[in-house]
C-alpha cells in the first residue's frame, strides 16, 4: 500500500508568493532526487495552493517531511501562511483535484 498526502496552504498575502514559490522550488527539488515519491502534483494561484504527492511507504514520506528543504519550508510556514491543511492516507494512486480538495476537510488544520 502507498500512501498519498495532499496539502494547501492559503497565504497571509499575496505578495507572499515569491517566497513561496522560491521555498517550493528547492522542495520540488528534494523531491525530484527521493526515488520513494512515485508522484507529485501541484496547482495554485494568487494566495491559495495546493499539492498532492504519492509515496511508496508511510516511513519515507514521514522522511521527507522532516528533512532538507521540506524541513526548512515548515518552519518557514508561519511567516508564509494564514492556514495550512494536511490529509495523508493510504491509496494506490492520487486523486482527482475535485477529491483531493474534498478529502483535505478530513485533515489536520493549521492557524497562524
């Protein structure tokens, strides 16, 4: 069984962005090289974003989370985002974005 996470991350404003997409590019990065992420998905404009990503074991996704540029994005994420959620469950393969978006109001919310 793989695991999917879906996340989105709505911004404190919108010129935010710039930092935002310069972090996601350094995770698109790490990701990229991880040969445990099977898929990665992202859409977004202006103050709200989304990603979705497909792992082929619970541990290496908890892996990635908590290293590199993944890791460094997090503790960034306060002065970035008004909210954050995250869902992560177990699947075969990645969702639609309809039900990506639906399945996030099963997930974990973030305030800041």
């Amino acid at each position: 069984m793989m695991y999917a996470t879906i996340t989105s991350i709505r911004l404190k404003g919108p010129f935010l962005f710039f930092k935002l997409s310069y972090l996601a590019m350094k995770i698109v990065g790490q990701l990229k090289k991880d040969p445990a992420c099977k898929m990665y998905r992202s859409r977004g404009y202006w103050t709200l974003h989304y990603t979705m990503s497909l792992w082929q074991d619970e541990q290496s996704l908890k892996e990635f989370a908590r290293s590199g540029a993944h890791l460094n994005g997090m503790k960034r994420s306060k002065e970035l985002a008004a909210e954050l959620w995250t869902y992560t469950y177990p699947t075969h393969q990645l969702p639609d974005w309809k039900t990506a978006k639906e399945l996030l109001k099963k997930g974990k919310q973030l305030k800041f």
